[in-house]
C-alpha cells in the first residue's frame, strides 16, 4: 500500500465503536412502538446505513413519515445517550496523530452527524485531529453516495489519486469505488474480509495499525 497525501475516514466501526449507543437507542425507540423481535446482531449489521434504511429493515415499512417520526426519536435518545456510550479503538489516536504528524491531511466521512462525532473527539481531547469532517447533515446523498467523500476531497484541495479511504462495511468500499478513490478495508466491525474482498482495495487490515505498516 503506497503512502497517501490525505487519509479519510468513516467513524463507526473505524475509528469507534459507538455499538453499544446504536443499539440501545435503537432499541428504545423499537421497543416503544412493540418491535421487540430485533437482536443486536441484526441492529449491528445495519451500522453504516441511515437511520430511515435501518428502521424500514426493522420494521417493514416504508412510509416515509413513520420512518421520519423513528428517526426523530432515535435522535433525541442519541443526543441523551450516544457519547457516554462511544469509545475509540485503542489504535485510532495514534494512527491519526501519526499520520498527522507526518504531513499527511486526515478526515472523516459519516452518516451521523458531525456534531456528535466532533463532541466524540472533544471528549477523548483530540479536536483537532481531523482536519475535515463530513457528516449526515453536510450532504443531500448519504453513503454509498460519494457527495460527501468527494466534498472532502474538493475541500483539502487535493487530487483523488492521493486519497485513502478506510472504511469498515461494503458501504464504505462502494462509496470509494463510486468517488474513484481507492480503498482500504479494517476489520473492527462485523463485515467479514470475505465480503470486503468483493471491492476493489489496497488492503483489508485487522485494525488501523495495518496503516502505520504501509504508510511511507
């Protein structure tokens, strides 16, 4: 894998694991409107995707305003719940302050909202280790929409060919695919290798040290 001038990221499964906040305010809002069938697993393999694409998966429908409403209160129990309940990899500050720290830009790219991932970072004391975030509310599209990996590349003002992006889900990998930037796969969440394997990649990594290793 060669060395990059930026390194963008997705944030959940990533750069944290915020699995345990998703799944108690999805299952809050779940259980309060009598869909108590759903596992965690299944809860789990949906992070990544908007919060309307989990909730018709979880409860078969599609009307748009009870998934607006689902939404709504999915929300209101993140902002009461969600930061407590999000802890970052042990690799992730010092993968990023590494790369940083050699000149490289640093990002990331997410459907949730910036807001929460940067009260995330503020919480941990590293603010500023990004140096662009995009989250669900900068972009009309969300992933695997390329809008937002491709306004964080107009952003840093530099060219596709030297950006990474890391991501964890098959979301992520077809976002890449779609932006035209390449991809590197990190196995912190619950996509298997195998199913990364069926995107083009530079690499598919145990965890984000797999970066270190590779950067020159």
């Amino acid at each position: 894998m060669k060395g990059y001038k930026a390194y963008l990221f997705d944030f959940d499964y990533t750069l944290a694991d915020s699995s345990r906040g998703i799944v108690k305010c999805y299952r809050n809002v779940l259980n309060r409107h009598g869909f108590t069938s759903v596992s965690d697993d299944e809860i789990k393999r949906t992070i990544g995707k908007t919060l309307e694409e989990s909730f018709s998966i979880f409860t078969g429908s599609h009307d748009s305003g009870f998934l607006a409403s689902l939404k709504k209160e999915y929300v209101a129990e993140a902002d009461r719940i969600m930061t407590d309940n999000t802890v970052l990899f042990p690799e992730t500050i010092n993968v990023l302050s590494t790369l940083k720290a050699s000149g490289a830009k640093t990002g990331i790219i997410s459907t949730k909202y910036r807001y929460r991932i940067k009260e995330c970072l503020d919480r941990n004391l590293i603010g500023d280790i990004a140096d662009i975030i995009i989250g669900g509310e900068d972009v009309k599209q969300p992933k695997p929409s390329p809008e937002g990996l491709e306004l964080a590349i107009a952003r840093l003002d530099i060219e596709k060919s030297d950006v990474l992006y890391i991501g964890d889900s098959t979301v992520d990998a077809e976002t890449a695919r779609r932006a035209s930037v390449d991809f590197a796969g990190v196995l912190n969440g619950v996509t298997t290798a195998a199913e990364l394997s069926g995107y083009t990649h530079v690499g598919i990594m145990d965890n984000l040290n797999g970066l270190l290793q590779s950067h020159t």
